[in-house]
C-alpha cells in the first residue's frame, strides 16, 4: 500500500513539475505519467477494501471497512467537480497534481509509521489486545 502510494504521489509531483500539455510542452510525458498514476491509484484501490478489513477488531470490522469503502466513494464523487473548479481558475496541472499529492503522500506516511503489517498473519493475531503473562509481576 505504502508503494502504490508513494507511486502515485510520485506521477502526481511529477505532473506538477513537468506540466504536460501546457503551452504545448512536456507533451510526451503525458502519456508515461497517466500509466503511473492509474497503477499507483489503481493499486490503492485494490487494496485499501481488504486491508481495512483485515485492520480493524472484530466487533468493528464492518462499520471501518464500510467507512474506508464509502470514503473512497465519496472521494470519487467530489474530486472530479473539485478538480474543474481548480482548472477553471488555475490552468495547467501543476496546481490540482500538488493538491493532490499532498494527502496521498500524507497517507503513505500515515501507514509507514502506524499501520500494521497483515501479511502471512491470522486476522486474530492482529486483532486481539496482548494478553498479560500472568507470572509477570506487576511493578
């Protein structure tokens, strides 16, 4: 997740900094940086429902990966009518690939400090609190 995360905020500084298209430059790396994108989106997309699944206890798992699905969702909803309003007043794609960049890098972040590693764990071993040796004694 971290990857495609770092991927996409890759492709979206790199539209930022090249500005493809505006006054007919950087015309060629149109076309490169838009595949970038979609396989770093694409990839988050694809891994943000099960992650959050896995993430959250139990009692939880429904609502958090219902929220992190509708998020998303949501996401999809007001980012294109957002991003117009900013193209209409800014043009080029070096304002709206910043904006964007910033929370996508933001969450990478996020999940290099405090997210969990799932891989080749049962969703009990992540879920359940630790429990206290009771031999240990307390200080």
């Amino acid at each position: 997740m971290i990857l495609f995360a770092l991927i996409t905020g890759t492709a979206l500084l790199l539209f930022a900094g090249i500005d493809p298209g505006a006054e007919g430059r950087g015309t060629s790396a149109l076309i490169p940086l838009m595949v970038l994108l979609l396989i770093g989106s694409g990839g988050i997309i694809s891994m943000l429902s099960p992650y959050s699944a896995e993430v959250y206890p139990t009692r939880l798992r429904g609502t958090g990966s219902g929220f992190a699905a509708g998020s998303s969702k949501v996401g999809g909803i007001l980012a294109p009518p957002l991003t117009a309003m900013v193209l209409s007043a800014v043009p080029g794609f070096s304002l709206i690939s910043i904006i964007a960049a910033g929370p996508v890098l933001l969450s990478a972040l996020v999940v290099l400090v405090a997210g969990i590693e799932t891989r080749d764990r049962a969703l009990e071993e992540m879920t359940m609190p630790a429990i206290p040796n009771p031999k240990q004694e307390l200080s």
